[in-house]
C-alpha cells in the first residue's frame, strides 16, 4: 500500500516554458528553434546542454549563467517562480494530502530552486534539491534519500516524474511505485515507448494520480 507520494519538479510540478523562452533570447535564437532542438535531445536521448551546443558551438553553461547574472541581476533568467507552476499542482497536491498521504517534493534541481518552492507555500509535507543531497538522479543513492526522508519502504512510496530515465525506472529499481506524467517533451517521448511499460500508472495529469493510488 502506498503512503508517500513524491514528485519530481520541472515539467512535473513547473512548466519550462518561461524559462526555455528566455534561456532562447539570451542565446540570440528563436524559441521556435531553441524548443525543435531540445525536442530532438529528447527523442535522441541526449542530455539538453547538447541543444545550447547545437546553436551556439562552444557553448560554457556555466560562463553564460554568470554573465547572464551580472547582466540582469534582478531578473529570473533561467529560475522559476509561483508562476511557472502547471495549474494542477496545488489542487492535485492538497488532494492527495487530504487522502493521508505524505506529500513529499524531490527533483534535480539546484539548492536555490528550494528556496523557490518553499516560497511558493505548497501543500507538500517537505521539499528536497539534488544539490541539497548531494547526489541527483538517476543515481541510487537518490532514491535512498527518497525513502530516508520519507520513513517508509521503497514499496509503499510512489515516484512520479516525466521521465523514463531519470524517473520511472531508476525509481523502479529501487523497489519504489512509479507513475509517468504525458507532460513535457520527455513526459510525451517516453510514454510511448516500450520500456513505459515499468511504470505502474501513465497519466495525462496530476489529477489522475488519486483515483490511481486508490487502486494501488
């Protein structure tokens, strides 16, 4: 029986659409052109770094972040906010809760993008960064933070994520419920491929989750 629910954070709790749309003015493209290339890392299975590296050869994520912050030092350049939220979360989140099950948040993501989602006043139980761990996925020993943080077996906790390889599947392997969100580029991808199958539910929304943990 499932008792903790744990999701992911970008294209699982925030829309990327914002931030890709600007990270595609800074590099002096289209979004048009910025978002077909990240589509393509996505169906080739590459990291999306390599799409910076499609448009602008010699591409330093690091070196342009810095820039990018001392050019607009007040400005969200490649963070989010409460609205880049997907508009189901809070209500999804709340549900869930209000159901007894610990609603816990755990993505890759970087230490600052805690204070972001804490600042957001989600109906989450507890909220957690890869940087703050140390460790990202699809490591193990993120997983085991999962379940540490948690206080329950991996088989009574459910991941949900947008992804098969950073989510489903290493999440799978670690004994844990998985469920695969159809959002994002890699949600949609990945659903139709076969390796989908590991995943005990696919849903189209956050909503879809409680009529499924109700039959897990």
């Amino acid at each position: 029986m499932v008792k903790a629910v744990v999701f992911d954070v970008g294209e699982t709790l925030i829309d990327e659409t914002r931030i890709w749309t600007r990270w595609a003015g800074r590099l002096g493209v289209s979004s048009f052109v910025l978002m077909g290339a990240l589509g393509g890392m996505a169906a080739l299975d590459r990291p999306h770094g390599d799409a910076f590296e499609l448009v602008r050869p010699g591409f330093d994520l690091r070196e342009e972040e810095a820039a990018w912050e001392r050019d607009d030092p007040e400005g969200l350049r490649n963070r989010f906010d409460a609205g880049d939220l997907y508009p189901d979360v809070r209500d999804a989140l709340a549900a869930i809760g209000a159901a007894g099950y610990q609603v816990i948040i755990a993505g890759n993501q970087p230490r600052r993008a805690y204070d972001a989602l804490v600042a957001m006043e989600l109906p989450a139980d507890s909220v957690h960064t890869s940087e703050g761990w140390g460790v990202s996925k699809p490591e193990p020993g993120f997983f085991a933070k999962v379940a540490a943080v948690a206080g329950h077996p991996p088989a009574e906790i459910l991941y949900v994520g947008d992804r098969l390889d950073n989510d489903v599947l290493p999440a799978a392997a670690a004994g844990m419920r998985t469920a695969l969100l159809r959002r994002g580029p890699w949600g949609y991808l990945h659903a139709e491929r076969p390796q989908a199958e590991a995943a005990d539910v696919i849903v189209d929304d956050l909503h879809a989750l409680l009529p499924a943990l109700r039959l897990m």
